[in-house]
C-alpha cells in the first residue's frame, strides 16, 4: 500500500514537471521578441574566443548577429502572413 501511493506521489510529479515544461516552451516559441537585441548579442559572445585561433572573432561575431537579425525579422513577417491567412 505505502508503494503504490509512493508511486502515484511520483507520477503525479512527473506529470506536473512535463505539463509546466511544455508550457514554458510554448510561451518562448509564441514570443519571438522577448529577447531583446542585447541578450542576441551576449550569445554570440563565445565567437570573439575566434581571435585565439586566427580568425577575426569580431567581424565573425558580427555576421552572425546579422544573420540572427535577419533570420528573426524573416520569422516575423512569415508569422504576420500566416496570422492574416487565418483570418481570411
């Protein structure tokens, strides 16, 4: 008896833990923009470490904030086409 309700307390746990976790992936991927510009560039940080090896970590760190930018503006204007899609 001590087992089985041992058992439910942690299914019930895990359960808990899986549905809080989907839901904060889902609140992220539906908003796009709650990363400001500095956090984009503080995750292209590691890529100045290029210096060490040869390459221009900074003009590298550079092109990959562009690329960033531009990838995020280009998911804005597919998620504005598809919003007003629907409502037709």
């Amino acid at each position: 008896m001590k087992t089985m309700l041992s058992l439910q307390f942690i299914a019930i746990i895990f359960s808990t833990i899986l549905l809080l976790s989907a839901c904060q992936k889902k609140t992220a991927a539906t908003n796009p923009n709650s990363q400001s510009k500095t956090e984009l560039h503080e995750n292209t940080k590691p890529l100045q470490a290029a210096d060490l090896v040869g390459y221009d970590g900074t003009k590298l760190r550079k092109s990959v904030d562009r690329i960033k930018e531009a990838n995020d503006k280009h998911n804005q204007e597919v998620e504005k086409m598809a919003e007003t899609g629907q409502d037709q």
